[in-house]
C-alpha cells in the first residue's frame, strides 16, 4: 500500500484494526484479543488474504498496538483515526490534542463501557507513534444536526443544561456512509429524503435529509429504540421502579438486563443471533418466530415514527449483518409499512448476493436498497480529511510534545 490509514477500535479487552489504502480499495484487517490474559492473541487476514494468528500472552492494550504496528510499518501508515463512541456535542471528527482528549474522557459518564477504553488506546498510540497526525472520529457526530425538537427529552430542563441529558444517536459513521453511498446509487448523491436501517448486534434506524441526520431511534445512550441482541430498546422507563419495589433489584442489575439479557436474546430465551433465530423458528420455536415478529414490528414503528422528520420519504436503506444479508427479515419489516407505499420486489429481495448492495423495490413507490456499510473506510476517509491537512500534521507535532511530556 502506498499511503494508508490504520484504524482503530480500542474496546475494554480487545482492539480491531484495519488498514485502509489511500482509496479504500485495499484492507488489511484483524483483531487483538483477550487482552490482560494468559490468552492474548491477535487474529488478522494480510493483504495476500492468508490469516495470521499470533499468540502475545499477557499483552496488555500498549504492548498490542506496538505488535500490530510492528508489523504494519512496511505498509507506512500516515495517520492513526480511533473510532470513538461518545463524543458528547463534537460535531465532527478532530485531530486528537489535549483538548480533545479532555472533551473525550468529559464524555464518559456518558458511554462509560466505550470511551475509558477509546482512551487506554488513545494514550497508548499518542506515547507510541507521537509523529503520526491521529484523529478521533465519534460514533455521536453525524447526529449533531438533529433540530432541538428530535434530541431533548420532555424532562426538567435543567438535566439538560447543567447534565447534558439528551438524545445524541450513535452508529453515526455507518448512517453517514451508507445514506451517502446509498444516495448516490440513487442518483440524487446527498439529497432527498431517506431512511436507514443497521441491523447488527446493536442496531438503529436514522432518517437524513440532504445528507444530515434530522432524527435517529439511539437516544442518550444505544438502549433506546428498536429491539436488539441483547439490548431492549424502548421500554416504559417505570420498568426501573416496578423491578425495585415487587423484586427488589437494584439499578445495576435492572441496567444489566437491559443491556445484556433482553433483546432477541431475551424474548426468544435462546440466542442473540438472528440466523439461530431465523434457523429455529423454521423449526416450529414460537419463542424464535415471536423475537423475530417483534424485532421486525418495532422496526418498522421505528422507521415510520422517524419519518416524521422529513419533508418526504425518497427510500430506503438496510445495512449491517442482518439488514445487509436477510432477506426474510427485509421482506417481514417492509411488509408493516404499506402504507408508505414500499413495495418490495420478492425476486430481487431474494437474489442480493451476501455483502452486494442493490435495488431490492419493484419500481413503484419509495426505493428500497440494500447498501453495505463500511465503518472502517468512512472512518479512513475522515481521518485523511482531518489529518493529512498540512496545517493539522504540524499542529500534531506540537500538541504531540504536550500529550507525552
Ligand atoms: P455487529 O453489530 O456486532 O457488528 P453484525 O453487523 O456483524 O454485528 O451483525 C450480526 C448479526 O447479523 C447477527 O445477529 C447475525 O445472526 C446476523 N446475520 C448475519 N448473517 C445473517 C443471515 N444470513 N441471516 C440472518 N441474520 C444474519
């Protein structure tokens, strides 16, 4: 590769890396593990597509990234951009200083499970690399252009001013890219009205008009909005005072069934994984065939309550492990929105090759496509943006005397 850009996703025990050549054509992918135990290790796939899998016991997040850029240095990366979960009101991605480092860790409370761990990698490849130009590019970002009226909560006002209590949305990079790339194959690049849907572990829908994002279904944290793995989405927040006084949990257990027990996981008592769910309910598991008519029923709600944030509806866009490779739930969530005049081709739903994008409507009504994401090139693609400016690359040395002194 001749200029690239190493990506990284720090998590509290593991790191995924990818480097993206200078026109997103070539990656080089992988995947720190187990990171503080006896079984670290790193997992990857080279340009050559032959897989690597290298045993790096007791690593910790430092001693990973040094490995990982170790071998990577012949590639000669010219930036560093960490994706960054909560970036609080940062509305775009910034190259990395003291400042925004501070902003950074002052959004914690927030995302307590990502950004302490966004920053264990931050520090380390800020005293590792301090020559290269590094940018954080925040999952929160492209939903700072939501209008006042999608983003409050209907609380006392002063949650908001002195707490910053209000709906930030997340997966921001991925509806940035695929309702830009999806657009495009549209032929009306960045303009219109437009619905996304990615369908992964964690999921979210958004609705972008003119390229911004206007409303999205995450709110202050990814809990809120349609079902997910693990995660409940909307639930009556009194759940909270029901379970305290008739089971007596307390708050972090009610906060880790939220998060962890519900979802398709949950509801189906089975599994988080909608291809186990999809397999079981063919199978004659009510459970699996419920999880999956719920997860299909609040998506579509969720689809048609956001599209009361757009002037018009242009189409829509599925992406993520499940909206990208299912056509079955596909079909199942645009079937709760006639309304709105999709109609789904069943032939073209059914023939999308894995990881292809393509036009899945038969030609009357909203458009309807199938865009695959790509969090890893979009997050490059910004990162080159941000850093590669001459002006910021010399900015960097300086704040790099800073950040390590
Ligand atoms: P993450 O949010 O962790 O990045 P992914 O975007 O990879 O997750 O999505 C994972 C989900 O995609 C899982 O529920 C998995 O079962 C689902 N999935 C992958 N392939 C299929 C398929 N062919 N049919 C249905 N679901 C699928």
């Amino acid at each position: 590769m001749s200029t690239s850009v190493l990506v990284i996703n720090c998590g509290s025990s593991s790191i995924k890396y990818a480097l993206v050549s200078e026109h997103r054509k070539d990656r080089i992918f992988g995947l720190a593990e187990n990171l503080g135990s006896a079984n670290a290790r790193i997992k990857g796939i080279t340009t050559g597509g032959e897989e690597l899998e290298l045993s790096i016991p007791h690593a910790d997040h430092e001693k990973a990234l040094e490995t990982i850029l170790e071998r990577l240095a012949h590639h000669n990366p010219q930036a560093i951009g960490h994706r960054v979960v909560h970036g609080g009101t940062l509305t775009k991605a910034e190259l990395l200083t003291p400042e925004i480092i501070e902003r950074i860790r002052e959004a914690t409370p927030l995302a307590p499970l990502h950004n302490p761990a966004h920053l264990v990698g931050i520090e380390a490849t800020m005293r590792l690399f301090p020559h290269l130009p590094q940018v954080a590019v925040f999952d929160t970002a492209f939903h700072q252009t939501m209008p006042a009226h999608a983003y409050r909560y209907a609380l006392p006002k002063f949650l908001y001013t002195e707490h910053n209590v209000r709906r930030y949305g997340f997966h921001g990079t991925s509806h940035a890219y695929v309702s830009e790339r999806g657009s495009e194959l549209a032929g009306s690049y960045k303009k219109g009205g437009w619905l996304t849907a990615h369908l992964g572990n964690g999921s979210s829908t958004c609705a972008i008009w003119n390229g911004q994002s206007v409303d999205t279904s995450m709110g202050l944290t990814p809990l809120e909005g349609v079902v997910m793995g693990t995660r409940s989405g909307d639930v009556d927040p009194s759940i909270h005072s029901f379970l305290a006084s008739n089971l007596g949990w307390d708050i972090y257990k009610i906060d880790k069934m939220l998060n962890s027990q519900s979802g398709l996981l949950g509801l189906s008592d089975l599994s988080n994984d909608m291809r186990t769910l999809i397999e079981a309910s063919e199978q004659g598991n009510e459970d699996a065939t419920l999880a999956i008519e719920v997860f299909c029923y609040r998506l579509a709600k969720s689809l048609a309550g956001l599209s009361c944030g757009l002037p018009r509806i242009d189409g829509l866009f599925f992406t993520g492990g499940i909206g990208e490779n299912s056509a079955y739930i596909r079909e199942k969530t645009v079937a709760y929105l006639p309304h709105f005049g999709f109609n789904l081709s069943q032939e073209q739903n059914n023939s999308l090759k894995r990881g292809t994008e393509g036009r899945i409507d038969a030609g009357t009504g909203p458009q309807i496509w199938v865009v695959p994401t790509d969090e890893e090139g979009r997050i490059a693609k910004e990162t080159e943006h941000v850093a590669l400016q001459e002006g910021n690359v010399t900015a960097k040395k300086s704040n790099a005397e800073t950040v390590t002194a």
